[in-house]
C-alpha cells in the first residue's frame, strides 16, 4: 500500500534495485556480456530507474540513461579489458 503523499509506490524502490541487480554485469559473467548491447543497455536504464526512484541526481540519471540508448544504437563498443 502507498503511504499518503509518497512520490513511488512503496515497492518500486525494491523491485526496481532487484531488476538491477539481475541485469547487472559483475565479475563471474563480465567477460561473457561486456559485448552484449542490449544487455549493456538493460544494466544502465534498470540503474537509471534506481537512481530515478532514490532521487537522484537528474544529470546522473540522464547520463545512464543515453549511455544506454548509445548502446542500443550500437554506437557505441566495448573498449575491451583493461588488463590486455
């Protein structure tokens, strides 16, 4: 239930960290989908959304959210691992 006067359904907060952290590229599956556009742009609007219902900075959410729309345009690459 929604408290009176709250900006986000009581949940979403929750739910939408939950998202993040399913979509997002960690060190057991980094290699695997560094490459992988559209999951790149997945892991970036889900953390635009967090940052939205935390009430983030508006230039930082916007910044994760065209950095994903650059991914699923392709516009953009993995610049490979900084280790080789």
């Amino acid at each position: 239930m929604q408290k009176e006067g709250a900006k986000w359904p009581e949940e979403s907060k929750k739910l939408a960290s939950e998202l993040h952290s399913q979509l997002r590229l960690g060190h057991e599956n980094w290699h695997q989908l560094k490459s992988n556009p559209d999951r790149r742009a997945a892991e970036l609007v889900a953390g635009g959304l967090v940052q939205l219902l935390s009430e983030g900075k508006p230039s930082d959410i916007q910044a994760m959210l065209e950095q994903g729309i650059r991914w699923l345009n392709r516009e953009i690459k993995d610049p490979g691992c900084p280790h080789r």
